[in-house]
C-alpha cells in the first residue's frame, strides 16, 4: 500500500507541475495572443512571457503585426477596347487595438482585400483609354488606398501603401505600341539627320561663296597687275624702238602671251591633253583674231 500510495503521490505531483508550467506561454515581438475561456474571447496577450488559467484557458491563435504583401492581378478592359491585367500589391498589417476586430470579424482577408481592389480598378479602368490607364497609375493607387483605409479599418487592418507595379496590355496591343514607338523615334531620328545635312549643306554652300568671292578678287587683281604690266611693256617698247606702231607691240605682246600660255599647260602635271597649233601662221591667225576684236569693241565705244 505504500508503494501505490508513492506512486500515486508522485503521479499526482506530476500532474500539478504539468498544469503549472502548461499555464505559461510566450509572445514572440511583432505578434498577439489571443486568450479565450471555454471558447469565448477573454484577452490579449502581448510579447513576452504570458500566464493563463491552466484547463481553463486556452492561446486560441496569435496574430502577427508585420506588415504583410498582398499581391493581386486584375484584369480588365479599357474604353477603347483594350484588355489589360493591372499587378496590385497592398501592404497590410493589423491594428494593435484591433486584434479582435481583425481575427473574428474577417475570416479570409485577403479575399476581402481582393474584393475591395477589385472593385475601385473595375470603376476607375473602363472609363479610361489605354494612354490614360499608363498615365493614371499613381492615381488608380491612391483610389484603391482610398477605398481601402476606409473600409478595412472597420475590419481592424491599416493599409499602409498600395502600388500599381505595371500596366499589361494584351501582347498583340503590346507589339503594336512597341511598333509604333519604333517609328515615331526613327521619324524623329530622320528629321535629326535631314537637319544636320541640312546645315552641312549651308555651310558648305557659306564656304563655297566665300571661296568664289575670294578667287574672284584674287583673279581680278591678278588681271589687273597684267594690264598694267602689258601697259608697262608696250610703253618700253615703243620708247626703245622708236618708230614702232602701237599695233606693232601690242602684236609682240600678244605672241609672248600666247607661247608663255602654251608653257604654262605644258608644266602642270593635272592638265589635260590639249592640242594647240603652235606653227607662225597660227600664231599670227590669232594675233589678227584678237586685235580685229578689239578694234570692232573700239568702234562700238564709238
């Protein structure tokens, strides 16, 4: 009889410091316990080492505090008629004074979420074209976060930032944008070479006069300095020789003109091939040719 009653003593000391340290339970950071009593809600229970009535009261579940991402996709279609999916991504976390709120009221949150953003994309997209949809990411964003604060807030969630990441349009509406952005940048890459030829030619055109007005002053002086040197030449001519004729030198001159011209063609390497009659009627044939211009221009002055 001692021996069962040993046992039992031990059994039963057992027992109590079983339900003793049952009655303890911890609360990780960031997290609530929630305590209940026979099923109905008692408290919470914060981070930390917690106690409760042993058998009597149970940790129903624990609820984190974080912040937690909930990615959606939407689909819909725009006013002209384009089908587009919208990626929605809805940072959440639980109010700490609503923990009850947030576990008993809602028993698929993210569901709910899903409805609510479902509901503000579906009322702001259709009435928009595509352009205006890529254009109004911010503002869909701040709508659906709108929507959400106010309702979600009864459910004891806090939604700390909602983002639009992207707009998809159908891959065939895709290819075409991408279509037409690859010819409005070639049409703005031509118009920026045409304009750089374009100014190429001008200059070229600017430098081009320039060298023209250049070589034509250079070519007027240089005819100028023969006349006068020709004027020189004839004036010596005559002096030294006395009786002769104006006619006469102007005659000698214009045969050392034309064979210093023949020399001239004959030493410049880039000349073309030029035949040109070099026997004395020739000359004098073009000697008579020359001075009968010029007496014909001195009776026209006349």
């Amino acid at each position: 009889m001692e021996i069962v009653g040993s046992i039992f003593g031990m059994s039963l000391l057992l027992l109590l410091i079983g339900l003793v340290l049952s009655s303890f339970f911890t609360v990780q950071t960031a997290e609530v316990a929630i305590i209940t009593r026979f099923g109905q809600f008692l408290r919470n229970a914060g981070p930390g080492l917690g106690w409760k009535v042993p058998l009597i009261d149970k940790v129903q579940s624990r609820m984190s505090l974080r912040v937690e991402q909930i990615a959606l996709t939407m689909e819909t279609k725009t006013r002209d008629n384009v089908f587009v999916t919208i990626p929605v991504s809805v940072q959440a976390r639980v109010r700490p004074e609503k923990v009850f709120e947030a576990y008993y009221s809602l028993a698929d949150p993210t569901a709910q979420i899903k409805a609510y953003v479902e509901q503000v994309v579906l009322g702001h997209v259709p009435g928009m074209t595509l352009d205006e949809v890529f254009a109004s990411q911010s503002s869909i964003a701040a709508a659906v976060k709108m929507e959400l604060d106010t309702d979600m807030d009864a459910f004891g969630y806090e939604i700390v930032n909602v983002l639009v990441t992207d707009i998809i349009p159908d891959a065939k509406v895709k290819a075409a944008m991408n279509d037409i952005n690859a010819a409005q940048r070639e049409q703005v890459a031509a118009a920026a070479r045409g304009e750089s030829e374009k100014i190429l030619v001008v200059k070229k055109a600017e430098a081009e006069a320039e060298s023209k007005a250049l070589q034509g002053q250079g070519i007027a002086n240089q005819r100028k300095a023969i006349i006068e040197g020709l004027s020189n030449s004839i004036e010596g001519f005559k002096q030294s020789l006395g009786e002769v004729t104006a006619r006469d030198a102007m005659q000698l001159v214009l045969v050392t003109q034309y064979f210093d011209t023949l020399k001239s063609i004959g030493e410049t390497g880039k000349a073309n091939t030029i035949f040109v009659s070099h026997t004395p009627g020739a000359v004098q044939d073009i000697s008579d040719q020359i001075m009968q211009a010029m007496v014909a221009v001195q009776d026209q002055g006349r």
